[in-house]
C-alpha cells in the first residue's frame, strides 16, 4: 500500500508502532491525525499493541495542542470503510481541537 501517511517528514511524533502527522485538509486549526507505521486498512486490523500504540499520541498530541491552539474541546473520530467515509485506506485517528462556537462536523472526503 502508498500511503501518504507513511512520509516521515510530515510526522510531528512517532514512536514504535504509531506517527502523527497534521491533517492537510484540517477540520479546524491544528487537526492532527494518528496511524499505525504498518499500512492497514483499518483500526480493526490492528494489533492490539499498534492500537495501544496509537493511543499515546493521541494523548501527547492533544497536550501539544492545548498549548497551541488553546480549544475548548476535543472530537476524536475513526471512520472505517468508504460507507464510513473513510478516502485513504490506512487507519487513522482523527484528533480535531474544537473551538467555542464551531459546529463544523467531521465531513465526509477528508482522510
């Protein structure tokens, strides 16, 4: 599988199993997304230890993220299958800083 997700350029973090990288069709400033470093499809065919992996960014980017951006909220989303809106088939977490007054949802096409 090519995936975009695998360039490690664009990642802000990493460690064995998971990256993260900022999402290039942001939902709000600072949408960050974290996947597994092994090209699968979706979450459900993750290891159990790549889903624990893929945990701790999550957690580190949302700090990053409070001191950045300074959201009132978080929305953290997984779309699995195409029905599910899902465009790129390697699995992703989608980390989305929410803002007061924001109601813009996860919309269907962005990875």
């Amino acid at each position: 599988m090519d995936s975009p997700f695998l360039d490690r350029s664009l990642w802000i973090t990493d460690n064995v199993c998971a990256a993260a990288i900022r999402d290039v069709n942001p939902v709000s400033p600072g949408h960050t997304l974290i996947v597994p470093k092994r090209p699968v499809p979706s979450i459900f065919d993750c290891t159990h230890a790549e889903v624990l992996s893929i945990w701790l960014p999550v957690e580190e980017c949302k700090w990053a993220l409070d001191a950045e951006f300074k959201p009132q909220g978080h929305h953290v989303g997984i779309n699995c299958g195409a029905d599910a809106g899902q465009p790129i088939f390697h699995a992703h977490v989608h980390l989305v800083p929410r803002y007061r007054g924001d109601h813009s949802p996860l919309r269907r096409g962005t990875a």
